[in-house]
C-alpha cells in the first residue's frame, strides 16, 4: 500500500515535470515570436540563420536543464550557458530584452549586467522608474549599474540608507566616475540622482533631498540644435509612398502622426483603437514623459491616413493596439519597428534621417507659427522646459524675441 508520503512525491514530480514541458513549450514560442520579429526589422540573412543556430542550442541547454519558465532567464542559467559556448551570447540577450518589451519577463539581461538581483528599494525604484518613465532598455541597464556599485560600496563602507549624507555620496561618486569620460559621468550622475529623488520623495527614507547637491564640472559651449526637415524634403517624403502594400499603408500613417503631432514611436505604439475618435477627429495620448494625458485634433490628411490603414491595412486582432505587426501572430507593434519602418521610408525619399526628425519639425512648425516655448513643451509633453528650449537654438530671430523680448 502506497502511503501518503509517496503519494505526495509522486504529485510533486508529476507536477515538476508538467511545469518543465510547459517552460519548454513556452521558450519555443518564445524564439518563434522573436525570430519572426528580427526578420519584420531588416536584419541581414546571415544575422537571423545564425541567431536561429544558437537559439535552437540555448533550447536543448534549457530542455536538459529541465527548469521551469522563471528560472530560464535568470543571470544564474545565462552563466552556466555562457561557459559551455564561446560566443554567440548576443542572441540570447537580445531574446530577454525582447521578452522583457513584451512584458513575459521581468526584466531584461545584458553582458554588462551585474550577476546579482538588487535588494528589494533598488529592484522597486527600477520597476517604478519603468513604468513612469519612458526610457530605453540601455536606459534601465545603465540605471542598474550604477545602482548596483552603489549599493555594493554601502555595504562595503556599513552605511544604512537611511542614514545617508552627501559626504557618502560624493565619496562613491569620486571613485565610481573616476574611469569615465565628462559625458558619461554626467549620465550616471542623473541616474543616482532620481534614485536619490525616489528615496526622498517617494519612500521618506532620507531626510533631505540630496539630489540636489549632486553637481559636476559645469561646461560651457553652444547647445547642438534639433535636425528637422525642410518643406521641400517633407514633400519628397510623402510624394516617396506607393502605398502598394499593407506595410506601406501602416507606415504612411505613422509618419503622419510623428510629423502633424509630434509623436514619439512610444507614443505611437500605445495608441489603442479607442484613442482615435474619428467622428471628431481627435487623438487622446495618455501615456506621455510629463504624466500628462492631452487630447490633440488631427488633421485631415493625416485621419484620413489613420482611416486608410484601419479599413484597408489593420488585420483583425483582439489586441486593442491600433498599429499591430504586419505576419501572424499578430502583435501590437514596437518602437523599434515603427522607427525602422519610417527610417526606410525617409531612406527611400533620400533622406538620411530618423523618426525624431518629423517630431523636431513639428515643433519648429509649431515655434514659427509663433507659440510660446511653454506652449510647445505641452504639445510635445515634455516634462523640463530645458528639453522645449533647445529648439530656440534653430532660429535665431526667434530665439532672441523669446529670450530678450525683442521685437526684430
């Protein structure tokens, strides 16, 4: 007779094994998705038959590990995986930050990642700078490096964070920037001061805000203006389109939001189908940089695009994405894919520029309309009037009638 013991091992290994194929099943699906979207954003031949290589590999290494789907990308499993294979680890990474975009995994691995999970402050502050801040995946990386050597000279020195003063941190900062070059120091500088920010602000860990007292070497020289497009080259651009294809059609209208709003490829990417009202023809951005949702009108032209591509060009899909991914399965598209696709599109009209070339030239339109800079800084959701006033660099006319109240 089979006593409970064993029956209980017996449950525990059925399960065990139904959560290793389920992880296996899942991984798969996972490298399908992920291939299929390398090849949707012009990689070369060569680059997605050799990242198919060592994924497949990276397969039979997890299907012998037999470990279920959260311990598969976990710094301990890419290590191991990393000592049976000398190269070919790019493949791999760039799977997790797929993953990671896409919300199945918690977060993303990189070569320069420490091999260590944070404590839990550092791990929330990253989590909540992800979902109040939009920022690149080499964003976040950066943010957790510096986070990590701090908190690794806190616990080398014995200082609690919540007895932390400015002496301590200007001690970590002379040592951690000392191989750095000016910008880079300056980068990582801002990074320890949100964390700074969130411990004061957010948790009333510290007492006072020491954000503030981080300063570095002022430098002094003439700001780089924005890159915009003339009216002729935005005309070539739009004359470029053939609209032949259902990617084309997408793409057009992706161009006319960055151009006639101002849109990031984000911003873009979260539009749902019940962000465009097509009866009064307006936009509702909810998810902005400054946390402020605007409601813009849009523009005949560029409804009509919008139209063009609902009606003739959008499969049908139960993701409320307005911009899905042109093969099956499809998927709401990601900044990637957008900046890429107006990247061709601008390429093909000969114009060697980016998506954020049709946002600068928004907000110069908009700067030679005459709208005030605090007018501009809604419009383009910036959240530091800092980041709007740069644009006053690209016309000096109006840069001095802004600055100097001259009337020219």
């Amino acid at each position: 007779m089979i006593d409970d013991k064993t029956i209980s091992a017996i449950e525990w290994i059925e399960k065990r094994l139904k959560e290793i194929e389920s992880a296996v099943k899942d991984l798969d699906q996972a490298i399908k998705d992920y291939l299929q979207w390398i090849a949707e954003n012009g990689y070369k031949k060569s680059t997605q038959k050799e990242y198919a290589r060592r994924l497949k590999q990276f397969r039979l290494f997890i299907k012998q590990k037999k470990c279920t789907f959260e311990k598969i990308f976990t710094d301990d499993t890419f290590r191991q995986f990393e000592k049976l294979t000398s190269s070919g680890m790019f493949a791999i990474y760039g799977l997790s930050r797929y993953l990671f975009d896409h919300k199945r995994i918690a977060r993303p691995l990189s070569p320069k990642d420490p091999p260590v999970d944070l404590p839990k402050i550092y791990e929330d502050y990253i989590f909540y700078h992800q979902q109040h801040r939009q920022r690149t995946g080499s964003n976040n990386r950066r943010i957790r490096r510096v986070l990590w050597a701090f908190h690794e000279y806190l616990q080398k020195e014995k200082i609690d964070l919540a007895r932390l003063a400015i002496e301590h941190v200007d001690a970590f900062l002379a040592q951690f920037l000392a191989p750095f070059k000016p910008d880079t120091r300056r980068v990582y500088r801002s990074s320890l001061r949100g964390f700074l920010t969130y411990l004061y602000q957010d948790c009333n860990l510290i007492k006072r805000d020491l954000a503030s007292f981080i300063v570095g070497t002022r430098h002094y020289g003439l700001a780089i203006p924005p890159k915009f497009l003339r009216p002729k080259e935005i005309k070539e651009l739009f004359a470029g389109f053939t609209l032949d294809s259902d990617s084309d059609i997408r793409t057009y209208a992706m161009v006319h939001l960055a151009y006639t709003l101002g849109l990031r490829p984000k911003e873009i990417t979260l539009i749902a189908r019940d962000d465009i009202c097509f009866s009064t023809a307006e936009l509702t951005v909810t998810d902005r940089k400054n946390e402020q949702p605007i409601t813009l009108p849009i523009p005949d032209a560029t409804l009509k695009a919008l139209a063009a591509y609902r009606i003739a060009g959008r499969p049908e899909s139960k993701h409320s994405a307005f911009f899905l991914t042109l093969k099956p399965p499809y998927r709401p598209a990601n900044p990637n894919t957008i900046g890429y696709h107006i990247r061709k599109a601008m390429k093909t009209a000969g114009l060697p520029s980016t998506a954020y070339w049709l946002r600068h030239t928004y907000a110069q339109n908009l700067l030679e309309s005459g709208d005030s800079v605090f007018e501009i800084k809604e419009m383009l959701g910036h959240d530091d009037i800092e980041s709007t006033r740069k644009y006053l660099h690209v016309h000096t006319k109006l840069m001095r009638q802004v600055l100097f109240d001259e009337t020219l």
